[in-house]
C-alpha cells in the first residue's frame, strides 16, 4: 500500500484528509491519526508552471519589469528554465513537400525542415554548406519535392541525400538576384526588357501553358540580344594568366545566363508539374515564404524584442518557438 505522496501524513505515513482552507485560500490537510494538520506543495507542479510562464514570456512582448515581479527575481527563479532544450521529434514520417531555409543567430545558423503547415526538424551548424545542410537532411526520409532558395551548399545536399526528390528554386530569391545583378533601373533595352520579364515571373505564372509563353519570350529576347550580350572587351596590359578579354556585358550575361540553367536542370517550373501535383496531392508552392515570412521574420522580430540576451538564450529562444511550431508539441510544462 502507498504510503507516501501529496495526500499522506508525512509523519505517520496515513491517509489525510481535507481540512477546509487558510486564509490565503489554500487547500488545508488534517491526520485523522497524529491530528496534525497543515498544507502541502507541489514542487513538481509548480516548476512546470513556471516553466508554461518563462516560455510564455520568452515567445511574448512583455518585458521582465512588466512580470509583476522584480527582474532579479525573475531572472533568479528562472534560472534552470534555460537549461530545458526542446528538440524536434523525427517520426520517419514521409513529407510530401519540405521547405528549406536558415537564419544566422550570433555565430550560428539554425537550419530549417519544414512543410506547408508546420515545422518539422531544425538544426544548429556553424555555416551554410553542403557537410553542414547534411547534418538536417540525413534525419528526413526524401519528400516528393524540395523548395528552396538556390544556396549552393543545399544545392550539393539535396542531390546526395535525396537523389529521387525534384527541387523547386524561389522565385523571390530569383528575382533578388536578377535585379542585384541589373539594377531597378537598367540603362541597356537589353536589361530593361530582360528584368520586365522576371517581374512576370515573380507576380505568378499559374498554368503550364504561362510558363511555355514565357519560355518562349526568353528565347526571343535571346535572338533579338544574343549578339549583345556575347560581345566582348579587350585589355591593353592583361595580369600573367588572365585572357586578354571579358564580357562587355558581364551582369546581364549573367543574369541571362541564371534564367536558363534554372530552365535546363527543371528547378523554375517544378511547382506546374502535372506528375508531381498527383503525387503531393497538394499544390507546391514556387517561393519559400513559408519559411521566410512565416518563421524567420517572427524570429527575428522576437529576438529584437529580447535583445540583450546571450547567444545561448537567443538559440533557445529559436528552438522553443519553432518547438511550438511544430505538428504536435507537447504542453510546455511537459517537456521538461
């Protein structure tokens, strides 16, 4: 038989009873053995409902001032609540679609797995590459598709870990790169035409059929500047072992250049894919908003909230909101 817990004298070991309460309106416990009476805590209940209050602080706007308490004291209660790391649960589960993304926290980056509608796995690595995005990929079985945003060391992952998996590149990120590359405002009829047509691109293009015509407008202007674009400068008094010429046109070749091999390796129009629409069974999406909108940009907004903090605090700031992110997540006073 239990003799011992909450509800059990703990000095002869009997069953207590409930004694009304104290003035203070807590529960009051009486030995119908020793008649001792008095009331008993909960250690265990009330650290993790002060664990449910530091997270609920940590992810808000409140400052340690407006906590109804002194920030010492605070901060000196809520010690060990930095020290409980929530970490991702990796079923094995296949994703039809995953998201890719990072964003640097101090000296670190966080990278990110998630689908459409939650966050899936993230992990900490010092830079983005190609050892360190395999770090997240090896835990996730391949998904159908994979969107990202064109970084080369995920580009070198993907291929490694998830032969079978077809990459969808951001439009939006594609777009950045044109226009650094061209500028708002080209001075060339060239750039001017060339950077009017990824404007079409990020707006939308929505049927298979858009994306033909605007293939199609691609090879046009091709014709019409391929000449431009491939002429050439030379130099009077070229380094040892440097050509004696460059590109005229180096930045629009390039941009024009961008375009077309994301056309020849099927990364631009993924999202149309007929085959693929019926295997994901869900529409793709052709940016990484979700990840970028959707995740990095709340982070960001709450560590400029808390700002002051240590690095450490910062990461476990990113781990417990994209813990709270997740498919299931467990109440916080459970995850300790």
């Amino acid at each position: 038989m239990k003799q011992r817990g909450f509800r059990y004298c703990s000095v002869c070991k009997h069953k207590l009873q409930k004694w009304g309460k104290t003035k203070a309106g807590t529960p009051r416990w009486r030995c119908p053995n020793c008649i001792s009476t008095g009331t008993r805590t909960r250690p265990d209940l009330a650290k993790a409902l002060l664990l449910e209050r530091f997270v609920a602080w940590l992810l808000g706007k409140q400052s340690q001032e407006e906590l109804g308490m002194s920030a010492r004291t605070w901060r000196k209660q809520t010690e060990w609540c930095w020290q409980v790391v929530p970490k991702p649960v990796v079923s094995g589960e296949v994703y039809p679609i995953l998201l890719l993304d990072g964003i640097r926290v101090g000296s670190l980056v966080c990278l990110i797995a998630r689908t459409p509608q939650y966050v899936v796995a993230w992990a900490w690595v010092p830079y983005e590459a190609g050892t360190t995005w395999d770090k997240l990929l090896e835990q996730l079985p391949p998904p159908i598709v994979a969107v990202c945003d064109g970084q080369k060391g995920i580009l070198v992952s993907i291929p490694r870990n998830w032969p079978t998996t077809a990459v969808q590149r951001c439009h939006f990120h594609v777009w950045q790169n044109v226009r650094t590359k061209l500028t708002l405002f080209p001075k060339t009829e060239a750039g001017k035409h060339l950077l009017l047509l990824t404007k079409i691109l990020l707006k939308g293009l929505y049927t298979r059929q858009d994306a033909q015509q605007w293939q199609a407008k691609l090879i046009a202007w091709e014709e019409v500047y391929g000449d431009f674009i491939r002429e050439r400068s030379y130099v009077d008094n070229p380094k040892p072992g440097r050509r004696k010429w460059r590109y005229t046109h180096e930045r629009l070749r390039s941009a024009y250049r961008q375009l077309t091999k994301l056309l020849k390796d099927d990364q631009l129009f993924t999202y149309l894919d007929e085959q693929l629409l019926l295997q994901t069974d869900q529409a793709i999406p052709r940016t990484t908003n979700h990840v970028e909108g959707g995740i990095n940009s709340q982070l960001r907004t709450k560590l400029k909230l808390h700002r002051g903090m240590s690095e450490e605090h910062q990461r476990r700031l990113v781990e417990w909101y994209l813990y709270t992110r997740t498919e299931e997540p467990k109440p916080t006073r459970n995850c300790r």
